[in-house]
C-alpha cells in the first residue's frame, strides 16, 4: 500500500524553511502532496495559481520526484482524505508553533483519526523564517536572499515593484 503524506500550507511564498520540511517530509513517504491552499484570511500576496506554479517550480529544481503540488480549498482533513493520505506533515519553527499546531492536530484527529500528523522541526538556520516576515521585509526594501531560493527572490521584488515598496526610503 503506497504510504502518502500531505504537507498543507499558504506558501506566500514558498521559503528554505519550507523546502527543507519538504525535502525531509518526501522522505517519510511513497508519495508527498504539496497542498496549497488559498486562505484569503493571511492576505496573500500571490494568487492561488502563482503560488502553485512557484512551488512547482521550486520542487522541480530540487529535483525530488515523489512530491507533487495541489491546490485546495476545504478543510484540510477533507482534502487528505480526497488525497487518500495517512499523514499530515507539518513544520515546527518555535513554541508558539508547537501550541497552535498541537491544537490543529487534536481538532483534525476529531475529523478523521486514521490520518496521523507528523511534526518536523525546522532545521536549526532556517526556524526564524516565515512568509508574512519575509513579505514584510520584502515590502521595506529589505534584503530577502537568506530566506528564499533566487527565483522567489525574484517573484517577490517584483510583486513589490508592483505594489510599491512601505516606508520612508
């Protein structure tokens, strides 16, 4: 029976912190679905499809053959079972995470307690990154590169030249 494992996020955008949870989630299973959801609730700065497509793209280069990239918009418990897996796989960068996470988990068992959720701790250099700090520096004219492959990099200084950079410089 091919084990599955979904590893569920907004990925706006697609940081190192995630890739590494991806290369090392790809690990544990036959088969590792990127779900990418629209939760218009963190204010995306990236449309559903553009962060599917960057994700796609940051897969690809690299060059993990057992994962493949879904968008959804359900519960996330709905959509693994669509999947047909027997794993969440979620990243852990602090405390604060463990806390809304372990409560995620507890709520999901509720839903469907034949799928597990699996927890990985963010590699040591990578667990201050997030998405809303990367876009909030992005958006100050800070420098993202320590955050993002270079291809995001691009994405994301584009979409700000679109949106126009905050603050006084």
């Amino acid at each position: 029976m091919e084990r599955i494992g979904v590893y569920p996020g907004t990925f706006d955008p697609i940081t190192l912190g995630h890739g590494d949870i991806i290369r090392r989630g790809a690990k544990l299973v036959d088969r590792l679905i990127i779900g990418v959801t629209t939760n218009m609730s963190k204010n995306p700065m990236f449309s559903p499809d553009e962060r599917m497509d960057m994700v796609r793209r940051e897969v690809a280069d690299m060059g993990i053959a057992n994962v493949e990239v879904v968008g959804f918009n359900s519960l996330l418990m709905k959509f693994a079972e669509r999947q047909g897996a027997s794993m969440i796989v979620r990243g852990l960068r602090a405390v604060a995470d463990f806390e809304y996470e372990y409560q995620m988990a507890g709520m999901n068992q509720q839903l469907n307690d034949r799928i597990e959720t699996v927890f990985l701790m963010a590699d040591v250099s990578l667990q201050p990154i997030a998405s809303k700090l990367v876009k909030e520096i992005a958006l100050f004219g800070g420098d993202i590169a320590n955050f993002v492959s270079p291809s995001v990099r691009d994405d994301v200084v584009a979409r700000v030249a679109e949106l126009g950079q905050l603050g006084d410089d």
